[in-house]
C-alpha cells in the first residue's frame, strides 16, 4: 500500500522533530564516557523508542480503521517517553544519579495514554464500554502515585509498593 499525503505529513513532523533532539537532550555539553553503561542504555532506549515511533507511524496508515488510532497513540507513548530518557541520561551524565522524578513525570503521562492505546485495542476486537477505560486509568494513577510517593519517601517504601502493586492488580483483573 502507497503512503498516504497525511502520513507523510505526520513522518516529516516526527522527523522536523528529531532533528532538535540533540539540542533538546543537550548532547553538546553531557558527553557519555565510553564505559557509562547506564548513560549508554539511556541513549540506546532513547534511540530504540524514536524508531518505533516512526515505525508505528509509518505502519498506521497501512492498517484498517479500527486499528489505526491505537498505532498512533502507541507512537506517540514511544516518542514522549524519548524525549524523557534523553532528559534522564543527561541528569544521569551529569550527576551520576538516577533521575526518580522523570521517570515518574514520564509515566504519568505514558501510562494513562497506554491506557488508552489499550482501551482502542479492546474496542478493535470487542464492544467493551467506556466504564473499562476509566476503571484502567484509576489503577494506572494508584499504581503512579504509590510507587512515587514510596520512592521519594512520603510514605514508608513497602507502603508505597503494597499499595502500588493493588493498582498494577486490579489493572490485571480488569484485563
């Protein structure tokens, strides 16, 4: 199947993009050591999520209707969250700390649209009903917030976790 105008469109944006990630990662002045091998996973990630977002872009114009939103919500899950490993190696290059707060921002954001992503794959081959959506996301939130608020020590770790893996279950059970 030839390329759409609209996907071609939306592939150059994602690329136009790209090309200011270097600045926006601040590659010029956070320099990886050749045996920073957390610094190295970061980038690599980094780089492994901008290909599947092209790459799910680029496929979702091939696919039937009903699948195609998912696709997209999929590539742009994948896109925000290299954007955020570019800022999470750079505080890791610069500080040798593991970056607690990007990594929770990143998946406040991602987790909710993989909630998404997954409510429009349920829908694709299903009737479910918009109940479902709301019941993930509120596990998905309570997941978040306890695993944050136990590693940035608000509350007792084991607190955090017990009460975080509740959500992670009632996602399961809602599956």
């Amino acid at each position: 199947m030839k390329p759409s105008l609209g996907m071609t469109a939306k592939v150059g944006l994602l690329v136009a993009g790209l090309v200011s990630l270097p600045s926006i990662a601040n590659a010029a002045t956070a320099m990886l050591a050749t045996n920073d091998y957390v610094g190295i996973s970061f980038w690599t990630i980094s780089m492994a999520m901008v290909a599947a977002s092209i790459f799910f872009l680029m496929e979702a114009g091939r696919l039937p209707g009903k699948w195609k939103t998912a696709m997209t919500i999929g590539a742009l899950v994948q896109i925000i969250a290299a954007v955020h490993y570019f800022y999470m190696r750079d505080v890791w290059v610069m500080t040798g700390d593991t970056p607690t707060v990007y990594r929770y921002v990143d998946w406040l954001i991602t987790v909710p649209l993989q909630m998404v992503e997954f409510y429009f794959i349920l829908a694709a081959v299903a009737v479910v009903s918009g109940g479902i959506f709301w019941r993930l996301l509120i596990g998905s939130l309570v997941m978040l917030v306890a695993g944050y608020a136990g590693e940035a020590g608000l509350v007792n770790a084991w607190l955090g976790f017990v009460v975080g893996m509740a959500g992670w279950f009632y996602i399961l059970y809602e599956i």
